[in-house]
DNA sequence: TTAATTTGTGCAATCGATTGCACAAATGCA
DNA sequence: TGCATTTGTGCAATCGATTGCACAAATTAA
C-alpha cells in the first residue's frame, strides 16, 4: 500500500494536521518544521488521495462534459474534439479533472447529469451543445448546478456561455460574395433548434438586405441535417428551382454534399462556402473556402469561465464571443 | 445541503449501515426493514455519495484515459473519439467513469499517469496508442497499475490490449489488388515506432511474396507521418522513380495526399487504397477504397477486458482482436 | 423444554484527508 | 520583569459512506 497523510507525519514526527498544513503551504508552518515534512514525503514517495481530500474538501475539482448525443457528425466533424482538448489544456492548468460521457440513445445525457450531480461527482458541467428548450440546462438550474454551455442558450440570463458571434460570421460571409459580384447566393442551413443556425441564417438575410438585394425564401433551405447527403439533396431542390451563383452553408458537410449535387449537375461554376473549417475542407474539389469558428479557444474559454465561477471568483461577464475567421480557398474564387 | 445516509436511517429509524445493506442489496435484510429504508430514500430523494463511497471502498470506478498527443490527426481521424465513445459505452454499462487528459506538449502523457495513478484517483488506464519503449507501459507495469493498451505492445506477455489484424488487412487488400491484375503496387506507410505500420508493411510484403512479386523497396515509403502533405511527398518520390498501377497506405490522410499527387501529375489512373475508412474517403475524388478497422468496437473492448480485470474476473484471453472490412469504392475499380 | 442455529440489525472502526479551536512557547512592548 | 500578543503545533471532529463483529430475537432440532 502507499504512504498516507499519517505515514508522513509519524516520519517526519508531527502530526497529520500539519502534514496537511504543509501541503497547503500554510504560513503558519516554521520553516524547519516544513523542511522536516517535505524531507518525509520525498522519502515515502507520498502522493495525497484525491478522494479522500475531495470528501473533506466538499469539492472534486471535476468538470462533467454533456456530448450531445444528437450530433450526427461528431465524428465527422473534429469541432468536438477541438472543443474537448481546449476544455483539458485549461483544466490541467488549474488542477481540474475531466469527465465525460457519451451515448448513443436519445436524451441520455440527462441521466448522466443527475447521476453525476446527485451523487457529488462533477463540481460543475459543460454543455457541449444547447437545443432549445434544453432539458439538461433546466435541471441544472433549477437546482443551481454551476454549468457552462457552449453556443448562446435561448435565455442568456443568468447563464454562462461561449461562442461565436455567428451572425457577424454569416453576414461577412455573404458581404464578401457580394462584393465579389454574386447576388443570387443560396443558403443551406441546420436545424433551428440551435441559435446557431438562426443566428447564421439571420446574418445572410441582413447583408442581402444591406445591399438591397431581395430574400428569395425558394433559395433559402432550412433544417437539414447536419450530413452531406441532406446536404446533397437540399442542394438539388435549390437547383430544380433555379442556379444560384453561390451558396453559403452553416456545416462543412452540408457543403461537401451541396459541391456533389453541383459538381454531378451543373457545368458553371458556382461559388460555395462552408463553416467550422474542418480539416478536409481543403481537400474538396474544389479546396472549399470555408469559416473558422476557433473551436479549441471556445473550449479554453468554457473552462474558463466554469472553474472561475467555481473558485467564486467575481465574473466579469457571463459569456465569451470568440473570433471567426473566413478562411478563402478556390471554391470562391 | 443534500440528503446523507445518516438522513435516510433517522428518517427510516434504521442505523445507517442498514440503509448501506438496502442499497447493496444485501440478503441479510427483511422485506420490511428493506421497504421502510426504500421510502426514506425516495422520501429524501437520497443519492449515495460516490466519493464517501470510493474512499471507503479504496476504489473510483474511474477509468483513465490517455490520449496521445503525437498523433497530429487527432482532428483529423475519427477514430480516438469512435474509440472514446465506444469505451463510453461499455463503462455505462458497467456503472464506471472516463477520465481524459489531453496535452499538446510531447511525453506529458506520464505526468497524468503518474497523477492519476499516484493520487488513487482512477482505478485503470487505457492507453489509445502504444509506441515503441513506451514510458507510460513501463510505468504502469512497474507499478502494478491495471491497464489496457489500443493496439499491439512490444511485449504482449502480461499485458492486455486489442487490436486489428494489421496483417491480415493489408494482405488481404493487396492480395484483392493483385487478383485485379496489378502487379506494380506501392506502399506508403507510417511511423515503425507503432507496430500497426510494421505489421501492415508485413502484411504487404507477404501478399507480394506470395504472388511471386519481387519487392522494391524503392516502392516502399516507410516513416511517413500521419498527414496529407507527408502523403504528397511521398507519393512524389515513388512517381519520380516509377509510375505503379496501385498504391496502398496505411492511413487515409496519407491517400489524400497521394491522390492530389497522383491527379496533379498523372493522367492515368492509379488505384489507391487508404486505411481506417474515415468518414470522408467516400467523398474523395475519386471516392477512396479504404479498411474500416471499427474503432468503436475495438475501444469497447479494451474497456470490456480493463474492467474485468478491475473486477477480478477470470479473464478468458489478454486481448481481442477486432475484424477489419476492406470497403472498395471507385479508387480501385 | 432446552440447546443450537439462523436471521436481522446496530456498534464502532475505517477509508485518508481538512480545519476550528485550544494551548504552550516564543516574542514584543512597556 | 511582567503581561499581552504572536507563532507554531496538535487534538479531535468531520466529510459520507462500508463492513467485521457482536448480539438479541426468532427459528429449528433434539
């Protein structure tokens, strides 16, 4: 078995109370009596139980993260994983841990929640998605859970969050194109369930309106899923109705299946853009131009925000915007 | 404050370690001591508290998992987060936790070890890559640490791990590419730090050898790292010494980058195969033949085989070998 | 009817830390 | 020198469960 707190203590001849209070770095240590005690934890190769000190301490320094299960492309879209290493790189700089939990059936990941909140495990969560009327974000808040989620909830009151400014995103999007000379641009768009898509939606309907082009609701598909064979089939529903000069999607998939239709019909060429800039974006044909969201900062930042409100720190804001970048490649040139 | 055993057995006027024996079902208990304490917990809407229980138990039901951050294609390869979900399911299952640490900093990987293991935070690891002299192996045999390695280890001898058959996949692919006639087929493989680039090369080399073909190493890029524009480059060097009718490899990342090599100086058609079946080979142009190794399967049962181990049962093996499936799309027809 | 066994429950120690409080020794101040 | 304050350490309770052991009551056997 390995060294305990009392082990230590009885070596270096003290007590436990100050082997604690050694670890702690309490000022009220001598500095002998500290040298004496580190000198017994080198010996013993003694390491503190993390459990025993999350009992006492009340506190596991644990982040439980919600992977929505919803998500049809979380393996093909690398967004998850970007958003979970930038979750881990800033938990280990401040000594939290992290759990997560993945299942495949429906609005399982309340039961994770309630599981890992009523039985003291996780200090806090982080939502890797919000839907409307989120079931998980209910119950943490009524039951006063701290919670980050990633993407603007419905009411941004009172919660704390990450994301992007997806209409800024969207609208220079599209005012690019614009510029370029396109003024028959088609949309494909997720789900509205997410702000995120409404979001993105909105800002391709302000900068046709800025620039005073009329809002064709017959170039506009909405609620696909985020795949690239909806993709693909919502592309050619725009196509029976008329050829655009470019379109604009909310997914990288939704664009990989959108530049298939094209490429399988169409001779012209036609500008598209993608989102989330996933790394096989420059890979399409052609190389797709497409918006980084920046999804390892959007974790960072979750994480931040979580473990500052966990150590009571006085928030300065309930949420980060982070930065978008429209990252151009051949297929809008 | 939430509900305590101490609660529910004042509530149910029974002492607490009956209430610790209703939840253990434990069969010294009568039906109607067990249904008085049965209420109380409903009554208080009581949940055990995981850490009081892990302290007292010496054991978390936390598994370990250690990702590696050599592995560039993290975000570009699905499969570390098929393999975490697969794992997900199987410790859900089981009633036990995941833990994950990332860092982008080379060989921190043992520093988790060491804090997750020192600290008695987790009661096993799994390890998603196995390298060559591996710190974290070492480590973890030395000290006797329950563990499961993704992919074959230097020494199987007392270790558990799962795998492919990296061999008999790649045999089998050239093998169905020499049936097809070609005869001329290059190799573009990984790093031998992994045993999966070794085993794949052998695989191969004997269906060459087999068919009578004689082997030119100057066909043979090894030591390729896991990204396109390796890929590109290697693809490069074997067109500058010949022109093959075929081209394996041993990732997709690298296919893409030897089909941008080969549709940028080649205008007759190379078949190409790739490796791990990513989501987007299909969107490839042409779509890419790949072999699906079904991480998922392969991370459940290296949680299957972690946690049988952690709870004592009689292990039937020391590891599990997961089928491969050669996909053929248009890349080789 | 009595002794032996089985059944059901509680006591108290334990897991390995933290921390409020008490108190002796050392120091400061007049 | 004498008293007040500061400094450094230990005692013991606590966090919230589990579990070996003891033992009374109920049951069975003789």
């Amino acid at each position: 078995m390995s060294a305990t707190i009392k082990d230590v203590a009885r070596i270096a001849k003290v007590s436990p109370s100050t082997v604690s209070r050694v670890i702690a770095d309490s000022p009220r240590i001598s500095k002998e009596t500290k040298l004496k005690v580190e000198q017994a934890i080198k010996e013993l190769n003694y390491h503190p139980n993390i459990i025993a000190r999350s009992l006492a301490n009340r506190s596991t320094k644990i982040i439980g993260l919600i992977i929505p299960n919803t998500s049809e492309d979380l393996f093909k879209n690398p967004f998850f994983i970007q958003i979970m290493t930038g979750i881990s790189i800033y938990a280990q700089k401040k000594g939290y841990y992290i759990m997560y939990s993945y299942s495949k059936k429906e609005n399982e990941e309340i039961k994770f929640l309630k599981n890992y909140s009523n039985s003291k495990l996780v200090d806090g969560f982080i939502l890797l998605t919000s839907k409307k009327d989120d079931k998980c974000i209910e119950f943490l808040k009524k039951n006063n859970y701290p919670f980050v989620v990633v993407g603007r909830p419905e009411d941004t009151n009172k919660v704390l969050w990450v994301d992007n400014d997806n209409f800024k995103a969207m609208y220079e999007v599209v005012d690019t194109l614009i510029q370029k000379g396109h003024s028959s641009i088609a949309f494909i768009g997720g789900p509205k369930q997410f702000n995120m898509s409404k979001d993105r939606l909105e800002g391709y309907k302000k900068a046709l309106e800025v620039h005073g082009i009329c809002i064709d609701n017959k170039m506009i598909e909405q609620e696909v899923n985020f795949t690239e064979s909806c993709g693909f089939d919502a592309m050619n529903r725009i196509l029976n109705y008329k050829i655009p000069s470019a379109v604009v999607t909310t997914d990288d998939l939704l664009a990989f299946g959108a530049l298939k239709a094209i490429n399988e019909r169409i001779d012209q060429k036609i500008a598209i853009v993608g989102f989330n800039n996933t790394p096989l974006a420059v890979y399409q044909n052609p190389p797709l131009s497409s918006v980084d969201i920046n999804a390892e900062e959007l974790g960072y930042n979750a994480a931040k925000l979580l473990i500052g409100k966990l150590e009571n720190e006085l928030l300065s804001t309930n949420h980060y915007i982070v930065d978008t970048k429209f990252i151009e490649r051949e297929s809008t040139i």
